[in-house]
C-alpha cells in the first residue's frame, strides 16, 4: 500500500509552524537597526508565503495537511486510482 491516511500525531502537528516561525522572526534582531532592509525583509517573507500558498497548497498530495486546498473530487480521485496497483 503506497499511501497510509491516519493523519499527524497530536504533538509533531505544531513542530514545523514553529521551526519556521523560529527561522522568521531571526534575523529580525539585526534588521531592526536598518529599517529599509527590515522592510524589504517583511515584504519578501510575506510575497513568499502568499505565493506558497496560492500556487502549491492547491496541488499538494498530503492530503491530511490543514492548508491543503485540493479540490475534494481530485482528492476523491487520487485515493481511488492508489490502491489499484
């Protein structure tokens, strides 16, 4: 069997937002002395994170994830066609 539903456990669910928030919110204690880099810093993270989510949420495969937005007949779709091996 390729593909195993069941979902996150309840305490690895948090691990990534927060590794990345950890990531973010970093060089911000530099970034707070040049105020156009901080800036430039703020738009660039927030054009990448939108971007992330319009164009790759929306064709993801880990269906269990909660930011996914793949139509619910394509998810239907693709569940049906990996058990036919």
């Amino acid at each position: 069997m390729l593909f195993v539903t069941g979902g996150l456990k309840r305490w690895f669910a948090p691990i990534p937002p927060i590794g990345m928030l950890i990531l973010t919110i970093f060089p911000l204690y530099w970034l707070r002395f040049q105020w156009e880099l901080l800036l430039f810093y703020l738009l660039s993270t927030a054009v990448l994170v939108t971007s992330i989510g319009l164009n790759e949420c929306s064709r993801c495969i880990n269906f269990e994830c909660g930011h996914n937005k793949v139509p619910e007949d394509v998810r239907t779709a693709y569940l049906g066609t990996v058990g036919a091996d």
